[in-house]
C-alpha cells in the first residue's frame, strides 16, 4: 500500500437503470502506484465502475473522491481526464493513416489548435525525449516511422496506452487489455502495465484468468454492482462465492 493512502474512493455508489442497480452501494478504494485489478462476470458492473470513475455516468447515489478530497460528482469527462484520469478502451482508438510517433505527438499536444498544425510544428527538446521514453516503454521503439494502421493488434493496444500515459494521468483504466492478443503479446502487455504501476496507479477490467493471476497484486471480485471478495489472487481462488459466480466457469482447475 502506498504511504499516500488512496488515490480513488468510492463510497456507496448506486447506478440505477430503471430499477436495474448496474452498481449498488458499491465501496472500492484504490491507493496510489496500486494494479488493481477487477474481475467477475458479465453484467457484475465492471464497465459501470470505469464509466462512473471518468464522469461518462453520473451515479445516483454515492462519492467518487480524487485524490485527497476532490469530488468527481457532476464533472464533465474532458474535466476528469484533465484532473489526471486517463482511460484506455478495449478497442484501440487510434489514427491509422498516421504514423506510430505521429500519433503520439498528438496526444502530446493535446491543447494544440488541431491536428494538421500539431504535425506541421516542431516539437520541442524535451517534448521528442518523452516521445522516445514513451516508445521505449511501449515497445515499439523500432517501429516510430510504420503506419498505425500496419501494427499488429497487440501493438496497437501498446500504442493507445502510450497515447494515455503521455497525457500524465495519476490514474490509468484499462479495460480488457489483451482480449485478441496472441500468448507472446499478452505476456508482454503484462509485463508493461507492471512497468507503469511504479508511476500511475492502474486499474485494469479483465477476464483472461491467466493473464489475472501474472499481474495482479490485488483483485477486487464484483457481482451484481458490489464486492464480493477482494485481495490476492490465491484469496480470491480460494473464496468459496468466487469459484459459484465466477471462476469455477473458467480455469480454477488449472491453478
């Protein structure tokens, strides 16, 4: 646990869709240079959580604190992403015309006036460095100059998680990070998002149990909008409401 305590807390939190609670009276804390990650079935709410830590869905009830005391309660995403959140999709979001680094020139330069003026400008010393370090964490350091659109599926995955990280989010939510990689890629998408717990706190949403049990130092277990079991992975395996609702459909046998 980090020594300056939470980084995201969430206290009671209800989503309701007509009568349907997504979330429901959902507490779930997580502490600075924390992988947290969060599993369970389909439906449990898993989406929902990202959705109302981003400001995307405004919950009914509840708290959703930032850092020390900032309420994220009735702020705009664009207001929450600016606060250092930063939110990486399960589909890639790029720009496949672009190049690797042309892409990440852009997310650098967010405030620019538009993309067109962003590429034609010379960026700045230390604004190249970044780009490099960024390339070098992403592993794609040999490929800055190949299309977006040209990258493997796991290399695209990389690439928007650098987009992410260049915009300096305290906290990065990743959903469903490896769905479609192949075993080689997946390891190292595990390997990166280890890399980047030691500066961000990160949440990742996921189903791959294998891939759960490489990274995870902590797993938060929802069902039907709440926590059921929460801390290391042998817990969670071992928790007899886990292995009914969740695991024991997937790969407990193999643990």
């Amino acid at each position: 646990m980090s020594e300056k305590g939470s980084i995201i807390y969430l206290e009671g939190v209800v989503v309701d869709y007509d009568g349907f609670k997504a979330l429901n009276q959902l507490n779930f804390i997580v502490n600075y240079n924390e992988l947290r990650v969060v599993i369970g079935p389909n439906g449990a709410g898993k989406t929902t959580l990202l959705d109302v830590i981003c400001g995307k869905t405004k919950p009914a009830t509840g708290r959703v604190i930032f850092g020390k005391d900032l309420d994220l309660i009735g702020k705009r995403e664009d207001e929450i992403a600016k606060l250092g959140i930063g939110r990486k999709f399960q589909a890639p979001s790029i720009y496949g015309n672009l190049t690797v680094w042309e892409n990440l020139d852009l997310s650098l330069k967010r405030d620019s006036k538009g993309v067109f003026a962003t590429l034609l400008s010379r960026s700045m010393a230390a604004e190249r460095e970044r780009i490099d370090r960024t390339l070098e964490t992403i592993g794609l350091k040999d490929v800055p100059h190949r299309r977006a659109g040209a990258l493997s599926h796991g290399q695209k995955q990389w690439l928007e998680i650098g987009m992410v990280i260049l915009q300096d989010p305290a906290l990065l939510l990743i959903d469903e990070p490896v769905a479609g990689m192949t075993d080689k890629e997946t390891e190292q998408t595990g390997v990166l998002l280890q890399s980047l717990a030691e500066k961000h706190a990160v949440v990742v949403i996921e189903h791959d149990m294998e891939f759960v049990r490489q990274i995870a130092r902590t797993v938060t277990v929802l069902h039907e909008g709440t926590v059921i079991c929460e801390g290391p992975v042998e817990k969670v395996q071992a928790d007899d409401r886990v292995r009914e609702i969740y695991l024991g459909r997937q790969k407990v046998a193999h643990a």
